[in-house]
C-alpha cells in the first residue's frame, strides 16, 4: 500500500495501482514517446548492470531451447567455456547441434532472420 497526502487529503494507492498510474504518465513527462520505450529503456539499462541477471535469462532461454549456446555467451557477455561451466554448474545439459531434423531446419530458419 503506497499512501499519499495530496490537497490535504490522504490518499492510498496498491502498488500494482500507483506502477499503472506512473508507467502512464511516462510519455506525459517528454523524456519517451511511449511506456514501451520507456520499458525498453529500463530493460536495457538494468541488464548492462547487471550480469548476474543476463546470465539467469539466458540460462532459463538455453534450458528451454530458445536460444543457442551462441546466443547466450553473446548475451551474457562471457567466453564459450564460461558459459558452459556456468551452464554446468546450473545442471543445465549443454546442447550439442541439432538432435533432429525438424531442429536442424528451425535452426537454420532463424539463422535466416
């Protein structure tokens, strides 16, 4: 519950309530044309700090397949071999090419895009 004096008068707000009420002020402010610049901004400001948070993402993409080995090391800004002792330490089984067809061909489609 955030509380706010306003006229004199005490006003309470949730969380959820009073994070809608300043993400839709945002493009009011000038500083961004909308909220999802605004969000894109924060993402990209919150994850150049902090490494620990791209290496939990990319650890959760990898696991689930939807990113390559790659992928991760270029976005966890770490070697091919951190990366797969980070990866290891974490029990995540380390990919090594396509296992099937069908992914062979999904992985070469996103090579495409």
């Amino acid at each position: 519950m955030v509380t706010k004096t306003v006229k004199s008068e005490t006003v309470s707000f949730t969380v959820p309530e009073m994070l809608k009420m300043e993400l839709g002020a945002i493009p009011e402010t000038g500083y961004y044309d909308s909220t999802s610049e605004f969000l894109r901004d924060a993402m990209r400001t919150i994850l150049t700090e902090r490494k620990d948070l791209r290496i939990a993402i990319v650890s959760v993409l990898y696991k689930e397949g939807k990113i390559s080995l790659g992928k991760a090391v270029e976005v966890a800004d770490v070697n091919y071999e951190e990366m797969k002792k980070i990866f290891v330490d974490k029990g995540i089984k380390i990919r090594r090419g396509a296992s099937s067809r069908k992914e062979m061909e999904k992985e070469l489609k996103n090579l495409g895009n």
